[in-house]
C-alpha cells in the first residue's frame, strides 16, 4: 500500500510475484515497488529467463505530463498492478481484457537494450495520458540465479497445495455420510465352473459411484479404494463329491469356501470374509461342483 507520510514523501510496498502485460501473451514477470529514502524503486524479472531490470524514480512527474498530484499516480500505478496480477485468466482469444471499463494500465515495451514500463489511465473519463519508466539491466550472479529460481519453486510448491487442498475438499464433499453397500443377485442359474452371472444394479440397494457391472454381468467392478466386508451366499443343488465357492479378484483367488453337504435337494455355500481393496478391483465368483448348478434368485452378494 501507499500513503503519504509527515515529509510528504510518498511510501509504497508492493510486490506481485506473477504479474502479465498486454503486449506479452505468454511472459509472466515478477514485479516489487519499494520506497527508499532515495525515492522509489522499480525492480521487475521475467520469469522465463530470469532477466532484471530496475530504476530509481525520485520525481514522478518528471517522466510524464505535470500538474497532478504525485500521490494520485501512484495510486492508479498501484491499481494497475492490482488489476494485472492475474491478466492471464482474463485473455479472450489473444485480446487483454480487465474488469473496468477504463482502468488504468501498465503495460511493457522491451528491446535488447531497453526496458521501459508504461503507466496509462484517464482523467475524468475524457483522455488518458501515460507516464514512461526507462528501466536499466540488473547484473545478477549465480546467487541472484539460485535465489529466483528458489521462489520460482517456493510458488510452485504453493500452488500445488492449493490444487491439494482443493482435491481434498472435493473428497470429503463426494464422500459418502453413510455404509458404502451393494446387494445383488444371481440373475440366471450358473453351471458348475462358471462365474456368476449378476443381475442389473437397476433398483438394487447400492452406493452410487462405487460399484460397476461389467458387460458381460460377471465381474463386478470396485472403483474406490477402501476395506469391504464381502458376504457371498451360492444356494445350489447338491452333488455327492461336494462342491466349493470361489472368489476371485482379476482373477486370482483370494477366498474359497467347501461344502460337503449332501444330504439335501438345496443346500448353500458361504464366503463371509473382510478385504482390502485397492481400485480398482475386478470380483468374480465361481461356483465348481461336478454337476450341480448354482440356483438363479437364491445366491447374493
């Protein structure tokens, strides 16, 4: 901010670190304003090739037209600041766009040798007229070098927390507030040594966004990472030599379940059984009995 102290030297602190001109599309620079007890100094880098350039500006109305109040310049030359920090997102199709109908401006015109930055804003909304800062190269060492390219990473580091943090505010916004849960059926009855064919996930009791059916029916697809208690149920018709239950993820076993049972038309087998998962996971279950079959309507997951 700026302010006009008791000797009526005008104090400003201001410092950007990415800042865009309408004459450049894609160069971001890096800009600080700082009073001295010499006046105030100028200093702007561009972040790309990390070139320097500085003035010190003792008499602001030396570089443009007289008659208005040093105080006043400064402060549409701090609005302009204000205003471009973030230009880039106000671009449309290459054309420099800001907020204001007629706000002031800062914008660049850079040579070889030369870095002047221009200030332009209107009076009373009738004419515009600009103030000219000729900018001189900074000789920067190794040190200087290693320094930017240190708040270079210190803003990228910042960013990338911001990105963060926003991730985690989505997650806990799609977080569910209860159980995560799926409930299916069998759709057809299943020969032995064949995977369960599942019915629709159409009116089923099921967390949205967690579970998909592949579309062959078989395979059941878990999308979010996380600790699933899995509960299959197979009701079956009997068979002398037994039979067993097995679940697979991307099909390698992970749970088995015998039952030896024989002496019914209609007898089940079980798997009750916590997991980790990690996402996403491919589950089929597969029913293997010597010439039974896996009843339709009477086996879950």
């Amino acid at each position: 901010m700026s302010k006009e102290s008791n000797n009526n030297e005008i104090v400003i602190n201001v410092e950007y670190p990415i800042i865009y001109f309408p004459s450049t599309d894609v160069s971001k620079f890096r800009i600080k304003v700082n009073s001295s007890s010499d006046g105030i100094i100028i200093w702007i880098e561009n972040k790309q090739t990390k070139q320097q350039f500085q003035t010190l500006v003792n008499d602001i109305t030396q570089y443009g037209p007289n008659g208005i109040p040093p105080q006043a310049i400064w402060k549409c030359f701090e609005k302009a600041l204000e205003l471009q920090k973030d230009a880039l997102s106000k671009k449309d199709g290459g054309v420099y766009k800001l907020k204001d109908d007629d706000p002031p401006r800062l914008d660049i015109q850079q040579s070889n040798k030369d870095f002047v930055i221009e200030l332009s804003f209107s009076i009373s909304g009738l004419y515009r007229i600009s103030y000219s800062f000729s900018l001189l190269p900074v000789a920067i060492d190794v040190i200087d070098a290693l320094k930017s390219e240190l708040y270079d990473a210190r803003e990228q580091i910042i960013e990338l927390q911001t990105e963060v943090n926003k991730l985690k505010g989505l997650l806990v916004q799609n977080e569910p507030k209860g159980p995560v849960c799926l409930s299916v059926s069998c759709g057809t009855a299943t020969p032995a040594a064949n995977n369960m064919s599942w019915a629709s996930f159409e009116n089923r009791l099921i967390t949205l966004g967690y579970f998909e059916l592949s579309a062959d029916a078989t395979t059941i697809k878990i999308l979010e990472a996380g600790y699933y208690l899995i509960n299959v149920r197979v009701a079956h018709t009997h068979h002398a030599n037994g039979c067993y239950l097995q679940l697979l993820n991307s099909n390698l076993e992970i749970a088995r379940s015998y039952e030896s049972n024989n002496t019914g038309y209609q007898i089940s087998t079980h798997i009750n059984q916590i997991f980790q998962f990690f996402a996403p996971a491919l589950l089929t279950v597969k029913f293997i009995s010597g010439n039974s079959q896996a009843l339709a309507n009477g086996s879950n997951l």
